[in-house]
C-alpha cells in the first residue's frame, strides 16, 4: 500500500519539524529528495549517536535520498530549481523570507510550475509582527499556552517532555500536503502553505479553548487530573501510581464500588462531574484510601474488572516491550548503510490492515546526489564540474 507513488518530493528541510512531514510522505511511498548543506542536516551532528550516526537524523529521515548541493553559490540555487521543477511538492522550514532570496520561495517556483505544491513550516508563520523571531520547539511551548497551562497546581510551568511544537507542524504540514494534493488532482492548481509551530500547537488546546473562550475562566495547571472531570488523573498505589478515568457520571457508581464505597455514589459533593472537580481533594483521598494499600497491578486489574478506564503508568521501554505494540508494528527495523538495520517508528495508521512503511533507512550524506542529477539529464562531465567546483558533493559509497 503506497498510496503516494508517483508523487515526487523536493525536501529542502532540516532538523525536526519538516524532517517528521517529509518522513511521512516516504512511508506512504512519495519519492523524497532531501537536499542538504555540505555539512549536512543539523541533526546529523546531534546526540545520540551509535557507531557515529545520529539516532534522531535516523528516525525522521527515513526512505529519502540525500543529494548535497551548495546553495550559497548561483550554480547550485539554480540546480536546486531544476530539481523542484521535476517535483510535486516542495518543503521548506527555512527562516521567512530565505527560500525567497534563494529563488526557492513559492512565488518562484509556483510561476514556473503553477501544480506546485509548495509548504513554508516555520515558528510564527510567513505573516504576522512575530514572524522573523527565531523559534525552538520550547520557544513556541512557552507563546502557545501549552507551558502555562502544564504543570502541578500552584507549581511552576513546565514544558512537554517532547517537542510537540515541531511535531505537530510536521503532522499538519503532511496533512495539508495531502489536501493540496487531492485538490490539485481536481483543478491541476498547486498550494501554497503556510504551516506555523506557533499556529499548530495553539489548535491543539481545545481543553483550554474550552476554559477561555466559552466559561471565561483562566487556565490553571492541574497537574496529573483534568481540568474540568473527576475522578480523571494519577492516583497513588503502594508502589508507584494508576491512571483511573472516569468521565461522568455513568462509571463514577462502579468506581465506588470498587473502592469499597458506595455511598459516595450518592453523596452531593460528588453527584455531577462539577461537583466532583470542586470536591476533588476529597474524592482523590477517598480513593487512594483504597489504591494506596495495593501494588500497581492489583488496582489496574480491579478496576479494568469492572470496566473502569485505567493503566499503569509505563517507561517507553515497557511500552515498546508490550505484546501489544508488537502486535501493531509500533518499531520497525529497516535496512541502513551503516548501521546494517535500524530501528524506526513510522507512520502509525493501517491501510486495508497494513501500516505503509519507506522501504529504506535514512541516507548517507549525499548518497543520492549523482543518481539524482542524473535522472535529471546532467551528464557524467557536467556533474564532475559540479564536484570539482564544490557546488555539489556525493558520498564516495552511495
């Protein structure tokens, strides 16, 4: 199942947000080309590493093809054209403003080739006061309401321990992608977007959309609960903590009875999911009057007994080990250039109970480069000029 095959990526991304977009495509069978610098994609250079090579470059830059070429020269912004003219789509998460200056922005590119499907993914977007501000995954944590709103009640704030800022850009930049697509197939007309870090972590707040807009209330950190149900949070075991979801009041009888208390099903402190959340320092000591004499497992199995939402909480290590992420695929292993096979985590969804998947691991730094210029009609003579000239540089093994 590559339902992308036949679609041709240019990817001019580096480090994380367009890196996870582009990465999506290639599992869903587009041909993505990733041009880098000559010193390669940040990521290349950031820990950990195994045998030399980047663990984090390995994970989001699989099944791509990497082609180096100098963009600071005329000769290589302008091999760089010739390259997107072959392309479908092309991706782009340099700072507002400097695709452009390259001859690489979408006015550009989309003049030339009106079907172009052309996606900016940036910190603050291609408009607005804030756009040229410089942006990391916690810079945009911190402008979104996500970092305020995280943490323990009368704590300080804390940020996501991942950086959903980029992530949730590169999801949405895939998923626009996409779109523009299907409607190019119905109009022959190309896209330009315009995919902010900012923009896209601000959407996924509804909770707190919820809070501000509709009851005017400021959000307040909650900690491990939820904001506005209870019981819904982390509830202390004798060796560690369970997870106990209950969302209204339909479970909230069956919990009691768990508890060994059923009586609080009927007291008016806890009759509605608002009272409950108002009450909450009573109800949670009710329950860990309960869960606190038992391990982890016996809670968990109690409550699941009585179809009660709960779980453990888990290590990565835990999850991934599970017969269950087994049984979805949630790792896979595929063929590397140095490393023999590496693990990946690729797209999660299944198509007619399949999970596509890029066919190769993440490249070597300009692996791609003479296949790639090739395809495009440069001779064996005009790509050694551009090797000896430095404009392009190919992996000697690729």
């Amino acid at each position: 199942m590559k339902p992308l095959d036949g679609i041709r990526v240019l990817d001019l991304t580096r480090v994380l947000a367009g890196p996870f977009a582009t990465a999506l495509l290639a599992d869903l069978g587009a041909e993505v080309i990733k041009l880098e610098p000559p010193q390669g994609d940040d990521y290349r250079h950031i820990g950990p590493f195994t045998d030399g090579e980047s663990a984090l470059f390995t994970l989001v830059n699989r099944g791509k093809q990497s082609v180096v070429i100098d963009l600071k020269s005329p000769e290589g912004q302008a091999l760089a054209r010739r390259i997107a003219a072959s392309c479908d789509v092309v991706v782009e998460n340099f700072r507002p403003g400097v695709a452009a200056r390259l001859g690489l922005g979408a006015e550009a590119l989309r003049a030339a080739d009106p079907g172009l499907v052309h996606a900016s993914i940036s910190g603050f977007g291609q408009s607005g006061p804030d756009t040229g501000l410089p942006a990391y995954d916690l810079v945009v944590q911190a402008m979104s309401g996500l970092m305020d709103a995280t943490g323990e009640a009368g704590g300080a704030p804390l940020k996501a321990g991942e950086s959903f800022g980029d992530l949730i850009a590169g999801l949405y930049a895939a998923w626009a992608i996409l779109a523009a697509l299907v409607s190019r197939g119905r109009t022959g007309a190309g896209a330009t977007l315009d995919i902010a870090m900012l923009d896209s972590l601000v959407s996924l707040l509804p909770t707190s959309h919820a809070l501000q807009l509709y009851a005017g209330q400021p959000v307040a950190r909650t900690g491990n609960r939820h904001p506005l149900s209870t019981p819904f949070g982390a509830y202390r075991t004798a060796d560690g903590h369970a997870i106990v979801a209950v969302l209204g009041s339909r479970q909230f009888p069956a919990l009691c009875a768990v508890i060994g208390a059923p009586q609080a099903a009927d007291d008016p402190r806890f009759a509605t999911d608002a009272s409950r959340t108002a009450h909450e320092p009573e109800l949670k000591a009710l329950i860990e009057a309960w869960s606190g004499a038992r391990p982890t497992a016996g809670v968990v199995a109690a409550l699941r007994a009585a179809a009660i939402p709960t779980a453990p909480i888990l290590t990565l290590a835990e999850a991934l080990a599970s017969d269950h992420a087994a049984a979805r695929g949630l790792v896979a292993d595929l063929p590397h250039h140095k490393l023999g096979t590496a693990p990946v985590v690729g797209q999660p969804v299944l198509f007619d109970g399949a999970k596509p998947l890029a066919a190769t691991g993440a490249p070597a730094l300009g692996s791609g480069t003479r296949a790639v210029l090739g395809r495009l009609g440069l001779t064996e003579d005009q790509i050694g000029g551009l090797l000896a000239a430095g404009i392009i540089t190919e992996d000697p093994h690729g």
